[in-house]
C-alpha cells in the first residue's frame, strides 16, 4: 500500500505520546522569551545530535551558521543577554551546545540529507514564551500539577512549548524512517516569533534558499469544532511595526514646572495622536500602545518615558500609510513638550501570503485522505513571522503551507491562564510526517 510508510511512522507518534507530554510540560516549566532560548536550544540540539543529526550527509546548524546577524531585530541589553545564559546553564542548559546559543543566536536548522534525489522540504516551529505572568491559581492545569512557569514574566502562553515538542518528534520520526525517505528535509526551530523579531534572520541567512516546499504549523483553538484536529490558513499575513518609542525631557520640582519638560505630556499628546490618525481607504488597520513607564515620584516633573507599541495594517500600503504619519506625531508631539523622541524598531513583517492557496487545499485534501478531521480552510488575519520564510521560499518559485493544530483552549490565547491538551500534539507531528512523504511521492 502507497500510505504504508506514512501508517507506520503515525503509529510511532502515537508511541511517543506521554514523552511528548513530558517534553512540552518542562518546556512550559522553563519558559523561555524571545533570544532567551538557551536551555530549550540546547535540549534541542542534544536531541539532534543523539539522533545522528551531526553526523554527514545530515547537519545540524546552530545559532550563528543558521542566522543574518544584521537581520536579528529587538534584541536584549547585554546585561539581560548575560543574565540569561547564567539563569540556563543553572537550570540545566546541556554544554557544549548552549554555548552556541549566546547572546541571542537562539535558532537551530536540523538538515536531514537521505542522499536520494527528491524534494526540499521545509519544517518551521518557533519555540519562545511571551512577557506574561502566569496564574498561580489551583483552577490552572500547570499551577495545580507543578509545571507553571518557574520564571515571572515569562510564559508559554501560546503553544510554542508544543510547537518545540512537534518538532523534535518529527526530527525523531523522519529519521527512524530515513532509509525509505528521498531528498532533503530542513526542519527550523525558530526563536523570538512573538514581536516578529526571529524569523527574518533565519530566512535571510540563505538556509532557505533551495527549499521547494515550505510548511509552518501553530497550536489553534478548536473552540466549537469538536473533535477537529487541523485547520489550514489562507489569505494575506497582516503587516506591521511594532515600536519602542523613549522620550526624554528635563526633570525639576512639580512645584514649579515651568524648569523642566515634561516628557509625561509628551507621551499623553502621543497616545492621543496615535490612536487619532485618521482612516484612509488602503485598507483596514489596527494600533495599539500597549506599556508606557513613565515618571519617578509624585513631585518630579517627568523626564523619561518608555512607550511600548505597535502599528498593523491588513494590506502593505495601509501600514505605509500608517508609519510615516505615526513618526510625525511621535516627533512634534515631543518636541512641542520640549522632549526628544528616540523611535527602536522591535519587530516588523511584511503584508504577504503565508500560502499559496492551491497547496493549501492539496494538502488539506491530503489530511482528509488519511483520517484526519480539518475544519475548512479560512482566511487568516494575524500577523505571524513566519511570513519571512514563506516570502523567501515563493519568491523562487516555491509553495508554502501554514496550519493548525487545534486543542481545547480554556482560555485565549496570551491569557494567563492559557493552556493546551498534550494528547492533541502528535497530530501535528503525525501530519508533518504525512506532508513530507506525501511530497516524496510516497504517500497518496
């Protein structure tokens, strides 16, 4: 039978089940933010090497073989970066390998080359935690059974403790079952997607270059579609800016206001701007100023403001619109207080298709052929980095591919208390299996 291969290496997955709940539940315990990705680099990187990985025709590259040094956006301070690497070697970060991943070149490329003449596949899953505190309360499933975040302010709060887990399950599966596979498959574990910071230094490092078939997955809520275990993603990528925005001005005594600049003014006539541009007809937008930190005393004029924000349009001329007009409001605003306005880039995608939509039906089609319960494919709106990979791989004529693999959510996404059920990760896994081989020509 054509799916043979495909049937065997599903029910290995299925073998693996309560490793991978194990595995994503101490990846969730050690949450790690963007370019802190040390100790989860190094556990990867272990588990590669100890699959054969590292050794020819396969590769592993790590950190800087695998990244465009000038394309790393909203990095850490150093002294962040350094807290950072300590904090993983102590809480068991594997050596030599975590030293690759210093300074933020928290990313990881696992090259399986079958020495047969075949397709080039690529796998992408990011592995960062977000900036939440996560609830301590009994009623929160890793609260209650010891795996909560160890780290305050740090949290799993979108799946990508699953997504890791995937991949290291398909690196594993793909090559138990190399003798029978042809061609080359590039499985990505990316750092710092929330922020869009991480993935553009990976797709424009050149790693991706000779890739013919790009696929990305992502943890989704099944919500009201019981029983579901995939969903495929259509449609534009929404693009967007994501800014940290620093006033200064001149601190003196509140009594008397009038010897200083008050830079807590300049931040109000900012926020008040920024959500005040006006509409234009190039298409929908979103703004959001999400943390300001300002002042330092009741008595203290303002000297220093940190805004924290970002800019969204649903076409690429909508947010062209948007950041220009937002750069003059951020500048007049401040200098019309007598502060400085200092604008960091911290993230930013383009408006592009995360798919080709013809691929994206084939293997929606594919995943209905061998079992799986998808829900149809619909439009997707948010902004995801790796809409980079997909840029670079359709440019040269390649297709890409973009899914979900639903779970139980009891709560949304980035909340607190978000969580997902273990036992639906081998799907995703099950299915990456299935694309690749599907693509190999050997299975139908």
């Amino acid at each position: 039978m054509a799916n043979e291969l495909y049937r065997e290496m599903a029910s290995y997955i299925d073998s693996k089940a309560e490793w991978m709940k194990e595995r994503r539940q101490d990846f969730h315990k050690h949450a790690e933010a963007g370019w802190h990705e040390v100790r989860t680099c190094s556990i990867v990187a272990d588990h590669l090497v100890k699959l054969g990985y590292d050794k020819a025709p396969c590769r592993i590259l790590m950190g800087k073989e695998c990244m465009a040094e000038e394309e790393r956006m909203g990095l850490p301070d150093q002294e962040e970066l350094d807290f950072i690497y300590q904090r993983a070697l102590d809480e068991g970060a594997i050596m030599p390998y975590a030293e690759k991943f210093k300074d933020g070149h928290t990313a990881i490329v696992a090259i399986l080359e079958t020495g047969k003449p075949g397709p080039v596949i690529g796998l992408r899953q990011d592995m960062d935690a977000l900036g939440v505190v996560e609830s301590q309360d009994p009623s929160h499933r890793p609260a209650r059974e010891g795996f909560a975040s160890i780290h305050p302010g740090e949290m799993h709060a979108c799946g990508h403790d699953g997504h890791t887990t995937i991949g290291m399950t398909v690196a594993e599966t793909l090559m138990k079952f190399k003798d029978q596979l042809c061609g080359t498959v590039k499985i990505v574990f990316q750092p710092s997607e929330e922020g869009v910071r991480g993935a553009k230094s990976i797709a424009y490092s050149g790693v991706l270059d000779d890739v013919q078939y790009m696929i990305g997955v992502h943890m989704g809520a099944r919500g009201e579609n019981k029983g579901a275990d995939l969903q495929f993603l259509y449609g534009m990528n929404m693009a967007n800016a994501k800014w940290d925005v620093y006033l200064t001005g001149k601190a003196c005594h509140a009594a008397t206001p009038e010897h200083g600049n008050n830079a807590m003014l300049a931040m109000a006539a900012i926020v008040q701007g920024i959500y005040g541009i006006p509409r234009a007809s190039l298409g929908n937008t979103a703004i959001n100023v999400g943390q300001v930190t300002a002042g330092s005393g009741r008595n203290v004029v303002c000297d220093r403001v940190k805004m924290v924000m970002e800019l969204r349009g649903y076409t690429q001329a909508a947010l062209d619109y948007l950041v220009p007009y937002a750069k003059r409001i951020i500048e007049h605003a401040a200098a019309m207080h007598g502060c400085t306005a200092e604008i960091v880039k911290m993230g930013e995608t383009p408006c592009y298709p995360l798919d080709d939509k013809g691929f994206v039906d084939e293997l929606n089609a594919l995943a209905k052929r061998l079992g799986f319960k998808t829900v149809d494919p619909h439009p997707d709106t948010n902004s995801e980095d790796y809409t980079y990979m997909a840029q670079r791989v359709m440019e040269r004529g390649g297709k890409s591919c973009f899914f979900l693999c639903l779970s139980d959510y009891p709560a949304p996404g980035h909340a607190v208390t978000f969580d997902i059920q273990e036992k639906d990760l081998p799907h995703g896994a099950q299915f990456f299996c299935a694309a690749v081989t599907y693509l190999m020509g050997l299975t139908k």
